[in-house]
C-alpha cells in the first residue's frame, strides 16, 4: 500500500484546518512574511484564520522559507516536546490532529512517522475525529473571540481610565495655575504699590536737589559774569598796552627803513609778484599752439616714433572717435589696435593704448597684437589720468610721445616733458 504523500493538500482536512490556525496565530511573529500574508498578519487571529485561508495554505506549499519560519513560533509556543515526538504519541483523535499539524510544521526528527501515524488514527475514527476538530476549533474561536473581547474591554478600561487621569490633571494644573495668578496678581499689586511709593521718595527728592541746584548754578553764574567783567577790562587795559607799544615799534622801523633807502639810494619797485606766473602761462600756451600746429603731421609723429627708445602712449577712445565715430566701441577698438599692428611692427616702438572705463563695473578683454599693450582705467579713474600716471613714471630724458586731441592732456604730457601729438596725426599713419 502506497504511503499517503505529506504535503499540505495531502493531509487529513482536520490536520490542515489546524496546520492553518496554527500558522495564523503565529503570523504577527513570522519575520519576512510573504507579500500576500502581509495584510492578513494585521487582522484578528479568528479573521486571519477565516478569511486568509488560501493564502496562508498556499504559501505553506510554495515557500519552504516561510514553513520554516512559522515552524520554529509554533514549536516554540506548544507544549509538545516537538524533538521527543514518537508516533506512538497519538492517542485521541484530537490529540492526533495538534501533534500532527506541529510535526508537519515543524518537522522534527522523524516527523513523517508522527504525521503518518496520526493520520492513520484519524481514518480509523474519521467521524470522530471531524467532530473533535471541529468542536477544538469551535472552542479556539470561542476562546480567542473571549480573549479578544477581554482585550478590548481593557483596552477601553485603560483609555477611559487615561482620560479620567488627563481631566484630573487638566484641573488640577488649571486649579493651580489661577492660585499662582492669584498670588502673582497680588504680589504685582503690592510691588507696584512699592514702586510708587519709591517714586514719590525719589520724586521729592530729586525736586529738592534740583532747587537746590538752581540756586548753585544762579549764584555761579553770577560769579562767571563778574569775572568776565574783570576779564575784559583787564585785557582791554593790556590791549590799549600792547597797541601803544607796537604803534612805537613800527614808527622805529618805518623810521629805519627811510633812512636805510635814502642812505642806499634804492629805486622803486617795478611790477608786481604774479608777473612770473603769468609770464610761465603765456609761455606754456605759446607751447601749446606751436605744438598743436607743428606735430599734426603724420610725417612729422613717424619722426618721432623712429628715435632710439622711443615709447607711444595712446588716447584709445580719442583716436577711435577721431577715426570712426560711427562705429560702435568694440568695432573702433578692433580697427585701432588692427592699424597699430602694422605700425609698431616697422617702427619697433613701445607703445600702450588707454581706454576709458571709468564708468564701467566689467573690465572688456581686449587682444591686443604684438608689441602693444592695451590697458583699461580703473572703475572711477578716466583715462587721462592713467596717461598722466605712465608720462609721470617715465625717466627724464627719454623720447615720450603722447596722442590724444585732448588740450588738457597735451598740455600736462608737455609740462612732463613728453611730446603731445594730436589723434590726426597717429590716424593719418594708419590709414
């Protein structure tokens, strides 16, 4: 005779009925449970064994992890000794459905004997054993439906019995919190009063040592006032005395001197201390108007530039107008540096070209050709002012040639001793 196969379908309905209750009052304890089982642990253990049947049978049987798993709860929670279980151990069919469901889950040493033999004894008394195992599992929802219902009515018990607490603590706190507004309105009251009190004292006080102190300041400035008299009839005294004095002093000199002029026989003065200044100003303008005439050639800026060690330093913006003044900034700057290219190649002349961007906060990165240094001013510096810096730091003696229209900036290059050509004269060459 073939040996009945020990799977969870090839049991005996009471022995899987159990198997399954078991494995549904240990699932909240099982760790990694299924996907399917997840929710079904959350239910009541009546519920789960009701209504996640299938689920838990068919996890059971696909997923050998899981049997294990609920194996070690439910070994753990009966009073079998599951590793002493013998086959024998089956006596009543009640008996015989617990030990077989336990051995089958947690499949000891010999498991499949105990499973067999139960099984055995469950055919013999197939009736009895039904009704037993349906009267165990009557008597296991109606307990656990009692024990539920047990922990329900504590669960309330304790909640009620917290919210009781909390009210009486409530009232108590607010019982306690107006006695200390009570008491703290009170002691405020009484330490007002204090204050008051202290503010009158201070009040009164104050007001006799202000009068008090009225009638010092009166008394002191009278005092002042009676001095300041003295004092000013003293200084005029000493005034009329210093007055006579130096009255008698300059009588003498002017005495000595007439006499020192008739003795020398001196001439008078002829014109006046600002004829120097004036004479210098005419002379810088006369400069200026034969330098202006003179050095607008291009011929003659060429002349220049071909001295030994010669160095050119160039008004950006006032040459790129004088040149383009319809071109935009960036264009003129492109043209000018493009036309100096060639020319300080010929010439080998030093040269710097200053552009203004005083007003600007972004320096603009200009490529300059070779040979040519190409500087912006500072924000809040004009270029005029950084031409003048570079004249200034040149050794005297050198060959300086300044370009620019500017009359103000050719006239201090030239006052340095750099020579000033206008921006026609520097345009003529590069076109």
């Amino acid at each position: 005779m073939s040996q009945p196969p020990l799977t969870l379908g090839g049991l005996p309905g009471a022995v899987r009925t159990r198997v399954v209750t078991l494995t549904a009052d240990v699932l909240p304890d099982v760790v990694r449970l299924p996907p399917a089982l997840r929710g079904v642990a959350g239910f009541a253990p009546q519920r789960r064994a009701r209504l996640g049947a299938a689920a838990i049978s068919s996890a059971l049987e696909s997923d050998e992890e899981f049997r294990e798993r609920v194996g070690t709860q439910v070994a753990a929670r009966t009073s079998y000794d599951v590793a002493a279980l013998e086959p024998e151990a089956a006596g009543e069919p009640g008996d015989a459905v617990e030990l077989a469901a336990v051995a089958w889950l947690s499949r000891p040493e010999g498991w499949e004997d105990v499973v067999r033999a139960a099984s055995e004894r469950l055919h013999e008394r197939p009736e009895v054993a039904e009704r037993e195992a349906a009267e165990l599992a009557r008597l296991r929802d109606k307990l656990a439906d009692a024990e539920q219902a047990l922990r329900d009515l504590r669960t309330r018990s304790r909640a009620q019995a917290e919210e009781y607490k909390a009210e009486n603590a409530s009232l108590r706190r607010k019982l306690g919190e107006s006695r200390a507004a009570e008491r703290a309105s009170r002691d405020s009251a009484a330490e007002q009063e204090r204050l008051l009190e202290e503010v009158r004292a201070q009040e009164a006080g104050r007001s006799a040592g202000q009068d008090k102190e009225l009638r010092r300041l009166r008394d002191r400035v009278a005092q002042l006032e009676a001095e300041a008299a003295a004092d000013r009839r003293a200084a005029r005294s000493d005034r009329d005395e210093v007055t006579l004095r130096a009255r008698l002093l300059l009588d003498t000199v002017i005495d000595a001197a007439s006499g020192l002029r008739r003795e020398l026989a001196l001439p008078g003065a002829d014109g006046a201390p600002g004829d120097r200044v004036e004479n210098a100003l005419a002379q810088v303008a006369e400069a200026r108007a034969a330098g202006a005439s003179g050095t607008a050639s291009p011929a003659a800026l060429e002349r220049v530039l071909g001295m030994p060690r010669a160095r050119l330093i160039v008004d950006g913006y006032n040459v790129s107008k004088t040149a383009w003044p319809t071109s935009s900034l960036e264009a003129q700057r492109i043209r000018l540096l493009g036309g100096l290219a060639p020319l300080v190649a010929r010439l080998g002349v030093e040269t710097t070209v200053v552009f203004d961007a005083a007003a600007a906060s972004a320096r603009t990165v200009a490529p300059a050709p070779r040979g040519v240094k190409v500087v912006f001013s500072p924000e809040g510096v004009i270029a005029d002012d950084v031409i003048r810096d570079l004249v200034a730091a040149e050794p005297p003696g050198r060959v300086v040639v300044v370009v620019s229209s500017d009359q103000e900036v050719a006239a201090d290059v030239t006052r340095a001793g750099a020579r000033s050509h206008p921006a026609a004269a520097l345009v003529g060459l590069l076109s």
